[in-house]
C-alpha cells in the first residue's frame, strides 16, 4: 500500500501539487488521469524521488518518509522497492535489452551475471522480444524501447512499478503493443501498478481505481465505471466528453 | 654547405632529433593522464556541488585556461620551489628542491594547464548525455556513483574522445615550452643544434615533420578508442 499525505510541491511561483491525499491498495492497478500541467507526472516522481516534493509524507507499506526530513538512506531504500517506465523509455544507451535489464539485477539486486542473465531472457519473453535481446537501443522502435523498459522494471520484482506516460511518445500504431504487454502483466505479476496516461481505454478496461487530477488536485476518484462511466465532477466530465471521443485505442 | 638544404645534414638531424622523442612524448602522456585524473575529480567536485571545493574548483577553471601555458610553467619552476624552502623552514623538514629535475616542473605545469580544459571538456561531454539516463539509473536503485560511472561515464567518453584528441595533440606541442625551463626535449635540442651547425632551415624542416608525424599517429589512436568506445552507436548516425 502506497499512501500520499498532503503532498505538497511548487516549481517557483508555480504551486503543482496543493495538498494531495491518497493511498493505492498493494496489487492494483490505479491510473492518473488528467489534462497537461494537472501535476500527475510530478506526483508519479514524487514517489521515487527524481522530483523531491516540498512537504508531506509518503509511505509504502513500513517505509514511512517524512518528504522534509527525508534522508539519503530512505530515499535509496524506496528507489529499490520501486521501479519506473518513462515517457522517454529512457533505455541506457550503452547496454544492449538484455544487458539493460541484467543492470539492475547484478547492480542493485547483487545475483550473478549468469543468473541475471537468465532471468533477463524470461522477461525480455514475456514483453514478446525473446529475440532481440543483443539489440542496442537504437536499433529498436519506440514500442520495442518501451516493452523493453518494462521488462527492465518487471525483472527487479519492485512492490510498485510507477508508469509515467508510458505510450504518450509512441506512434498511434505502436500503442497497443505497449498496453497490451502492460495490461498482461496487471493480468500476471502481482505488483501494485501506478500508470499516469491518457489512455482513457486503458484506464477503463485494466484499472481498478482511477485518480482524476486538475490543478495540482484531485478531483475525483473511484473505480473506473465511477470516474469514467458516471462522473459527478463537472471538471471531469468536461475533460471526459472531449478526451474519449478521439483518443480510445482498441487494445 | 652552399646549397640551402644538404640533404646529408637533414638525415643526420633527423636520426639525432629522433632520440628526444620520448622526452616530448613522455611528457605529453604523463602531463595527459594526471590532466584527466585531476580533470575528472574537479568534474565530480562541480557535479555533487560539493561545498568550498566546487568554488575552488570553479577557481582553477578559471585560471588555468586565462594564463598561457609559460607562465603557468614559470610560476611552477619559479616559484614552488621557494614556496616549498618556506615551508621547509617553517616546518624544519628537509625538502632537497635543487635535486628535482625540471622534468618535474614541467610535468606539474602542463598538467595544470590542459587539466583545466579537460574539466570543461568532461562537463561538456557528461552535458551532452541526456538527464533520463541518470533517473533511468536511480529509478531501478543504482546509487549515484554506480550511475556515473556505468551509465553516464561510458556514454560521455564517446563524446570526450575528439574533444580529448584535440588537446592531446596540443599538448605535444606545448610541451616545446618546457625547454624555457630547461628541459631538453624535441623542440630544444633542435635550437641546440641550430646554435651549433648555424645552419635554421634544416633543422627547423626536420622537427616540424616530427611533430606532424606524431600528431598523425595520436590523431589515428585516438579515432581507434572512439571507435571502439562507441561501439553501443554502430548503425547510428552519431
């Protein structure tokens, strides 16, 4: 279980989270939504500190991390516990899709090269890229990056995987392979999924709880036939009627 | 001895000049590698924004690209060595300053010099590395030093290999500087020879094909450790 109280962050002047509480049960899949600038990718990073918010807590199961007071050593501890997709797939460019997976597996996890190396092939299976394993990252598209970065974040076996965006970059044509391989593993691994996106498809048909955000709040939040079936908020119905029309995917 | 150029006396020179090679060589390589350890610790101090060092660090930037590359060199043979008899005497240690060789000096003021160009240069190189990298390393639990040095480290070599290459083989030729403080390498035997011989032209011919004929060699080196450090890129059109 994650828990957000009263998350609090400002860029300058520009206050993009204004007192965020809110918690996600360990083993759901709960997406954010919400239109640009609402403040739910600086949420997602809040998590595992590549954005360091202003005040508040956040606690993952007996990890509890006062966000002002916050020390090296936890902030390390959550990172471990966590893992991330980016917008960007962010693949290190240097490593091939095995040895990108393999990283954090001998790095962090400390199991041998041998070993990593065989765990790595089973995920690199499982996101459907069995054979392109001695592929650099430029040497793949952009749904092939992703699936890869989300084999890199599976093989860490983290209590939440935290997806920023995960198909915003991609061509509409490569959307689906992403979603689908996301969608199999919420179905699979038994982890705890935080998916910021605009795929209001996804949300409906994989999440157990979505989170609508605007204006560094939240605004509305329920299981998906609630939010996005019967929305109560007029924000949300407002971004709802213009959102779903063009952008549905069928996955 | 009429004719401007006595192709015997070239040959001789040449065969002479070919024995301080290694002095200029030497010099170049140890100044070279002791730049980018000093190089890259003064990257480090400037990336973790260490307090006091990284102002310093900034400090040295500065002065070690403002000065040309003699006065760095007259400082350090000039005036180290009574920095050095002062605090000998106030410590009443023994420091033997007269028995280290210019060699030394020489080395040390090099080293000042293209060391600051190698902070820029790493910075640049680290700058051109883009900043997902870096969360990508901390998102699956790598510590900052394990990022630097297998993600970021490895890609920003590439881009420093040129930008390396450049200042290696400047400085082969500021190491001729180091024969004002008496070091006798290429460029001073040369003038030695010169004073001897009376004779400008030949001499001045020969030791300028010896420098190109080094700065070909390292430029090809130096393509080969790119090459094979970008070997992550092949296919790419970077």
């Amino acid at each position: 279980m994650i828990t957000f109280k009263n998350i609090h962050k400002s860029f300058g002047d520009n206050e993009v989270l204004k007192g965020i509480n809110a918690s996600v049960p360990t083993g759901s899949v709960t997406v954010i939504l919400g239109p640009s600038g609402s403040g739910k990718t600086t949420l997602l990073r809040s998590i595992n500190f590549l954005e360091k918010a202003d005040r508040g807590e956040i606690i993952l199961d007996d990890l509890h991390i006062d966000v002002e007071k916050v020390t090296k050593q936890e902030i390390h501890e959550i990172r471990q516990r966590t893992a991330m997709v980016f917008q960007s797939y962010n693949l290190f460019k240097n490593k091939t899709a095995l040895e990108n997976i393999m990283e954090g597996l001998i790095v962090v996890k400390k199991i041998s090269k041998a070993e990593a190396k065989e765990k790595a092939i089973i995920f690199l299976e499982k996101v459907g890229l069995g054979s392109k394993g001695d592929f650099y990252a430029h040497q793949l598209s952009g749904g092939q990056q992703q699936r890869v970065g989300i084999a890199r974040a599976l093989a860490l076996n983290p209590d939440v995987i935290l997806f920023d965006e995960p198909t915003s970059a991609l061509d509409p044509e490569l959307v689906g392979e992403v979603l689908e391989v996301m969608k199999k593993i919420a179905q699979e691994v038994n982890c705890t999924m935080i998916v910021v996106t605009h795929e209001i498809g996804f949300a409906r048909e994989v999440a157990d709880h979505v989170i609508f955000m605007d204006g560094g709040v939240i605004v509305e939040e329920g299981t998906p036939e609630q939010v996005l079936g019967a929305p109560k908020n007029e924000r949300t119905k407002q971004f709802l009627a213009r959102y779903v029309s063009f952008t549905e995917y069928n996955i | 001895m009429n004719s401007i150029i006595d192709p015997y006396f070239l040959m001789e020179i040449f065969l002479k000049l070919l024995g301080y090679i290694p002095m200029t060589l030497g010099l170049a390589i140890t100044s070279m590698v002791l730049a980018s350890i000093l190089g890259l610790f003064m990257l480090i101090i400037r990336m973790k924004k260490i307090p006091v060092l990284s102002k310093l660090a900034e400090l040295y930037v500065l002065f070690g690209r403002a000065l040309p590359t003699m006065i760095i060199l007259y400082i350090v043979f000039f005036a180290l060595p009574i920095a050095l008899m002062i605090f000998a005497e106030k410590t009443g240690q023994k420091i033997e300053i007269n028995q280290v060789p210019a060699v030394v000096f020489a080395v040390i003021g090099l080293t000042i010099h293209t060391g600051a160009y190698l902070t820029e240069v790493f910075r640049a190189a680290v700058q051109s590395v883009d900043k997902g990298q870096m969360e990508a390393a901390y998102s699956i639990g790598m510590t900052w030093w394990q990022g630097f040095y297998r993600i970021i480290f490895r890609q920003a070599s590439v881009f420093a290999m040129p930008l390396m290459a450049n200042q290696f083989l400047n400085l082969i030729k500021s190491t001729s500087i180091a024969f004002m403080i008496t070091v006798m390498e290429l460029f001073g035997a040369a003038n030695v020879i010169c004073a001897d011989n009376n004779r400008y032209l030949e001499v001045y011919i020969v030791v300028a094909f010896i420098y190109w004929g080094m700065s070909v060699l390292f430029e090809k080196l130096f393509l080969v450790a790119e090459h094979k450090l970008a070997v992550f890129k092949k296919g790419s059109n970077l």
